[in-house]
C-alpha cells in the first residue's frame, strides 16, 4: 500500500490510499482502497501522549477488498501526519529495527533488469545532485531496490516524494539529467553543464524526450493511472510546467540577489546594467566587445572559458560560480536585444 497526494486545481492537495498488485501476466497494476479526503489526521486515534491507532473504519475498507496487509505499512501511510515527537520516536524506533540484505551484483542485474532507464536516472540524480550520470544509471546499484514490485503510478508517488526535497538550482540541472539531455552534446567536455548549451536546443531534446515517454508503453502501460483528457500524461505533464514555467525560462542565481517579489513569489529579474562591469571581467571581455558580439558567438566563449575554469580542470570554484552567474545575466541581455 502507498500514500497518494493529488494536486487540485486550488492548489489543495486530496490525499488516498492505493495499492499495487500483479497480474497473472506478471504486470503491475493499481487500484484505490480508500480516500482519505483534505486532511488524513482525522483518520489518526491518539491515546494519551505517545499511543495512537488508525480509524477502524480506514482498516474495514482496505479488508473488505481483499488486500493483506500489516500494521507497520499502514503506520508508514499515515506517519506524515502524525504529531511531531511521536513521529520522531516512530522514525528512530524503526531505524534500531532496521535489517537489510545484502546482494551481489549478479543478483541486482537480474533483479532490476525491467526498471525504466527513465526511473534510473531520476533516482541517480536524487541520489547524487549530479548531472554526470550516464555510467551510473546503467550500474546495478542497491538503492534501485525501492522500485521493484511496484505499478507505475507506487513508482511516480515515491519519486515524486523525493523531488520535493530538491532546491530550485537542483530542479534545473535535475531536469537537463533526466531526460537524459548531456547525451545530446556529446562529446562535448561541458555537456553536463546545462548553462553552456543553446537553450533553444535543450528546449527541442527535452520536449523530444517527454513526448517519447508519452507512447512508450514500457512507461505507462504498467498501472498508470488512466488520464481521460487529451494531452500528455500527469507523470510528464509536471516536468513541462516546472521547465517552461519555472525553471528555463529565466536565469536562476544562487543568491537571493537578482530577485523581486510579485505577491508571495519571488521572481527572477536582471540587476541593474551598472552592475555589469563585474560580469565583464568574470568573462574576460569588454563593453564593447561584448556589444559587438553575437548571442551565438558570446555562448561559444563562455564553453571556452566554462572549459578552462572548470574545478575539474584545475580552475577555482569561486571564479567558476561567478562565470555562470556572469553567463545567465548577460545572455538575457543579448536575447533583450534580439541578437542571434
């Protein structure tokens, strides 16, 4: 059994219980057990301080469908919405309890030959905050694990528990690895540097990508929830919006500078073009060559020099922060002038 957060259209999140199972034919499917409405804790019995219990009523429906289950998976259902120092003693008792097998590597290859290249990558990422994962995805790796014997829509609810955890610069690069986008500018030594390529490039490969996964049957067709509208499917559809709507669509900084406030949301806006004396000289340039230059010609020196300050290349961190941050305002400026 697994949590489901549903996202409406107030920006409300409706919450239900599902369950995986497999077919005869070996697929995974889902089917929901019970909803537990706006607010799961209603569901939550306390007895004194440190003692609770599920609502009957929670335990009669999953029963009455003919699912076995246990008391530890319906604690780990509901332990997001229990009290605070309950869920801390939870958590830690489980800790002390926990045992793990251990598997050779010709074990995990046999065990996690069918998990998608697609989930490989995502957990790649959440597991390292690196956009250099090519060998990785493609290694039997044991925390691949959480994904077998799973339907698609247990896989997308526990994937996308983990990407709630990333920060807004991870998001981006998150993004450019998944969808396996550094393959395409191969073999370039700044392929994994998402600020070095054309946008307009990486625009075109990842809508490629999330299109492909939309027919790809091994993808969806293993207990996918139906979606009845046309479009592409919930699972992808959320990368579209944090792509073009939030993430590559202006520069992100690493600094609270550069930002304005529109209502409860910070909004990125270019500082100043006082400042840009400083971001000159992190590029190595002039006003006036960089008026002269072309947008595409301006991208080709900053893959340079993003080559030879690079810390794996012997160059400083430092200097090579400043370099991207020079990079993402300056090109909005060159697309504010319309250059090519």
């Amino acid at each position: 059994m697994y949590l489901v957060r549903q996202h409406q259209k107030d920006s409300s999140i409706k919450y239900f219980i599902r369950h995986s199972y497999q077919t005869e034919s070996g697929a995974w499917l889902n089917k929901s057990l019970f909803n537990l409405g706006y607010d799961p804790e209603k569901y939550i019995v306390y007895v004194g301080d440190r003692a609770f219990y599920i609502d009957p009523a929670v335990e009669e429906a999953i029963s009455s469908q003919g699912v076995a289950y246990n008391d530890e998976e319906l604690e780990e259902i509901f332990m997001p919405f229990l009290e605070p120092e309950i869920r801390r003693i939870m958590e830690q008792f489980d800790k002390r309890g926990a045992k793990r097998r251990r598997y050779g590597k010709a074990e995990l290859e046999v065990m996690q030959r069918d998990i998608h290249p697609f989930d490989r990558r995502r957990m790649c990422f959440l597991k390292f905050c690196h956009t250099n994962i090519e060998d990785l995805s493609n290694q039997p790796l044991p925390f691949f694990n959480i994904l077998l014997n799973k339907s698609r829509d247990e896989i997308e609810q526990v994937i996308e528990e983990m990407e709630f955890m990333l920060s807004l610069p991870e998001k981006k690069n998150y993004l450019y690895a998944i969808f396996d986008i550094p393959r395409r500018f191969a073999p370039r030594l700044t392929r994994f540097l998402p600020d070095a390529q054309d946008l307009e490039l990486i625009d075109k490969y990842l809508l490629e990508e999330i299109c492909r996964l939309d027919r790809d049957s091994t993808f969806l067709d293993q207990g996918a929830v139906p979606w009845e509208t046309k479009g592409i499917h919930p699972y992808l559809r959320k990368y579209l919006i944090q792509y073009f709507d939030i993430l590559y669509r202006r520069p992100v900084t690493y600094t609270s500078a550069g930002y304005r406030t529109k209502g409860d949301r910070r909004v990125w806006q270019p500082p100043a073009k006082s400042s840009d004396k400083k971001h000159f000289k992190a590029m190595g340039i002039s006003a006036n060559e960089f008026s002269r230059m072309g947008r595409k010609e301006f991208i080709f020196l900053f893959r340079r020099k993003a080559k030879e300050m690079h810390p794996d290349k012997g160059g400083g961190h430092e200097a090579f922060i400043a370099l991207q941050q020079a990079y993402q305002i300056l090109i909005h400026r060159k697309k504010q002038q319309g250059c090519k």
